[in-house]
C-alpha cells in the first residue's frame, strides 16, 4: 500500500497535460471498441474462436460479454480518470489474451500491432495512475 501511495505522488508532481490527454485518448479507443464489439457480436465471436468453440458452451458467452462490457465501462472509467488502475486491471487479461490470439489463430498483424501498443499504454498508466486531470485527484483532494 506504501508503495501505491508513493507512486502517486511522484506521478502527481510530474503530472502534463499531454499525458493526461493520452489517458484519455485511450479511454475513447477502449469505449469504442467496447461498442463496435456490442453492436457486431459475431465479429469478436470470429475473433477469439481460434480459443473457444462459442458454439459448444457458456464459457465462450462469458468471455464475449465480458470482453464487451470490460471495454464499454473501462474505457468510460479511464477517460474520466476515475479508479483508472481498476480499470486498467480489468483490461489486462482482455489484451493479453488479444497478443496470444493472434498467435494460435491466423495472424493479423494490423490486430497484433494494436494489443500490444495497448497493452503496453494500459501497463504505463497502471504504473503512472491517473493524474492530475482526472475524478480520482479532484475526490482525493475533496476529503
């Protein structure tokens, strides 16, 4: 607990606007593909069958939906800044299953190039936190 208390901080007093906005930049990414992800279910149900087979069980459906609903909510938590490292927590499993995907199935390089760079933004702020700019500092100075 000590050491999440000095790493934030550190990050606050080296906190920049850009990187903030990088936060959440990737917030909107996360929230859209949470949505294109609800409104087309077959597409990420293509998307991990090199994994599961949907169609034989209610594992498969659990891992849609929460992929689904991880990005939607995650993404809208990380924009806000608000429990941003949860968040971020929540997505990691999601991407990294995203890198190995890409490996026991065909291999897309556009879709491999994008969870990595994601993966590697989400470990950044789970290390940095949320800044300055976000609901987490302006709650954290309301008590």
């Amino acid at each position: 607990m000590n050491s999440v208390k000095h790493l934030n901080k550190w990050a606050n007093a080296h906190t920049y606007l850009p990187v903030d906005l990088f936060r959440m930049a990737l917030g909107v990414f996360l929230f859209i593909k949470g949505i294109i992800f609800i409104t087309n279910i077959q597409y990420l149900v293509d998307l991990i069958s090199p994994i599961d087979n949907i169609n034989k069980g209610v594992f498969g459906w659990f891992i849609i939906h929460y992929i689904a609903s991880a990005h939607f909510l995650g993404g809208i938590l990380i924009f806000f800044g608000l429990l941003t490292r949860w968040a971020i927590i929540v997505q990691l499993p999601i991407l990294i299953g995203a890198v190995v995907i890409n490996f026991m199935g065909d291999m897309h390089h556009q879709n491999l190039l994008l969870a990595i760079l994601t993966l590697c933004v989400c470990i950044l702020f789970l290390i940095y936190g949320s800044g300055k700019n976000s609901a987490d500092y302006f709650f954290k100075m309301e008590q």
